[in-house]
C-alpha cells in the first residue's frame, strides 16, 4: 500500500461542474503539496498547506491532519483544468524535504 | 525572476552509457530536489541538495549521483544508464528547507 492514495484515478466532468479529488496518507506529515501536470510533462505547484484550508482563484484546497486526508475542489471547471493532480506529502520524519507522491488523479473536462 | 529552469529538454542515450542532466534553481532559491517520473506513475526523490550539501536522497543506486554548485544550480548525473532508468526527471527549488516547491519542465530521457 502507497503511504500517499488518491482518488478517484481518473475523473471526467462537463464544464462548469464540481470538482473533487482526494488524497489520503499513513505517515505523519508536516506539509502537503497539490501539484498540476499538464501533457508533456511540466508540474505547477498549486499549493503547500500544513493546516485549514487555501484558497487560490477557482482552486481550494482543504486538509485534516488528524483524519489524514486532504482534498482539492475545483469550482466551475472549465476544460483548460484537464491535467493530472497530485498530491504529495512531506513527512515529519527524516529530516530531509523527501516529498512522497501519490499516482495522480487525471482529470479530463469536457466543453 | 525567473522560474526552475532544465537541460535538455529531451535526450536519448543507450544502454550503459552515461549522462548528465542540469538545472537552475529560482532566483533566491537554495534547495535542488531531483525526482524520477516512470510514464503513467508519480514522481520518485531521487536526492536534495541544501546549500551544496546533500541533505536526503531516495532509494536509488549509487550511480544516480549529483552536484550543487555555489550558484545554487545543480546536476544529476546517472552512470551506467539502463533501459528502466528511462523517465522523465524533474527538478524543484525552494527558498529553504519545508518551504513550497516549484518545479521545472523536465528532461525526459529515453535510454535505448
């Protein structure tokens, strides 16, 4: 079992509507990063959040630290959002920015 | 200012030979971390480099190795090169240790 799970894998919306992708870890963390990919490769680090909840444009991300878990919502999708999301987290542990990422969630929306 | 930055953007190398992939950090940046990208997986650490100083490496093989230099901008170098070891690489800066990190386009390498 990845100590970083994301879900769902893949996710298809029509414009407009909202989005959820979630993720969920095992080990202790002392942050958590949503990043972007679009085809091709290039990531956009999205958000850092250690606690509560961020908020960048139609973007927000929430985290609970003692459930674990952390999601990003997107609001009134639109299809230049379609891209992988990852989630990555930074253990409290190790002493070293050792992020360990989950397998994405691959997000297509449709016009 | 400018954002993390790769060489090359793409590269095809064969079996057993070696390789050398750069980037340059943000302005203002002094921590390089180095990630593997297999196709259709998440990233992997490979090594973070803090103020040209190895600070944390993954579960790579001694042939994966790296440099920072007092510039801040760093090299990963991959000896031996194997079939699997065909990936994109990404880098990352950061202003410090357990700041945000902001990524650079990559270098995907193809090992034939």
């Amino acid at each position: 079992k990845n100590e970083v799970e994301q879900s769902p894998q893949n996710l298809t919306a029509q414009e407009g509507e909202f989005i959820t992708i979630n993720c969920s870890y095992s080990v202790g963390i002392s942050a958590l990063h949503w990043l972007q990919q679009h085809p091709g490769g290039g990531i956009v680090s999205l958000f850092m959040l250690s606690s509560g909840k961020k908020k960048h444009g139609r973007l927000i991300a929430t985290i609970n630290i003692q459930e674990k878990h952390s999601s990003l919502h997107i609001t009134a999708s639109h299809p230049r959002d379609s891209a992988v999301y990852i989630c990555a987290a930074l253990p409290s542990q190790g002493g070293s920015e050792k992020l360990v990422f989950g397998k994405g969630t691959k997000l297509t929306v449709n016009p | 200012e400018t954002g993390v930055t790769q060489s090359p953007t793409h590269l095809i190398k064969t079996r057993g030979q070696q390789v050398t992939l750069r980037c340059s950090s943000q302005s203002g940046h002094n921590t390089v971390s180095w990630y593997q990208q297999a196709l259709g997986q998440g990233p992997q650490f490979i090594f973070q480099y803090y103020r040209e100083e190895e600070n944390g490496r993954g579960n790579f093989p001694p042939r994966f190795s790296g440099l920072q230099f007092p510039n801040y901008s760093s090299e990963l170098n991959v000896n031996a090169l194997e079939l699997d070891d065909s990936a994109l690489y990404l880098c990352a800066s950061s202003s410090g240790l357990n700041h945000r990190q902001f990524f650079g386009p990559g270098t995907r390498l193809t090992v034939l």
